[in-house]
C-alpha cells in the first residue's frame, strides 16, 4: 500500500499505473544503505538490489518491474521511486564544425 502511495504523488494526473510504473526507476541513497540485503532478498525477480544502493547507481536492471517490493521492505528507507527520463527525447545541439 505504501507504494501505491508513492506512485500517486510521484505522479499525479498519469492516465494509469502501468504508465507511471514505466516511466519510473528505483534510485537509492548510497550513504543511508547499511548493506541488509532486505531489498536483494525482497525483489521477485531476483536482482542485486543491494549492490545498485551500495554504488550509488539506480535500478538499471531491464528485468526490474517497479514493483516496489525493495522500496517498500528498505527498513531505513534508502530506496524510493523516480520519473526516469528514458523515454525522453535528447536535446541536439547546434555545434559549428
């Protein structure tokens, strides 16, 4: 339910969860992380959540499902959800040669 709530307020006005859940991705607090493995053991599909929060690099993994399992299960709340720019077009830059 937690979760639920994070995606409702990350982004309101979405036309449906499945959106939001696409153009999301799971980004950690590097510093906060005490290596618990909570997030790791947590994930239904089996990625190293712990070694992503431990570098400092948000979930990357193609496999990961933003479900919110490892967000939801962190005890010290190091993980949390964010809009990705994924799917957002890249800027071209007028360059003279």
């Amino acid at each position: 339910m937690v979760m639920m709530i994070n995606l409702k307020q990350l982004w309101k006005g979405e036309a449906s969860k499945h959106q939001a859940r696409a153009e999301g991705c799971v980004v950690p607090e590097a510093a906060r992380c005490v290596q618990c493995g909570i997030c790791s053991y947590s994930c239904p599909i089996g990625i190293d959540v712990r070694r992503y929060a431990w570098r400092g690099q948000s979930i990357s993994d193609s496999y990961c499902l933003t479900c919110g399992e490892c967000v939801a299960r962190c005890p010290r709340g190091v993980l949390r959800f964010e809009r990705s720019n994924l799917y957002e077009p890249i800027p071209v830059l007028n360059r003279e040669v």
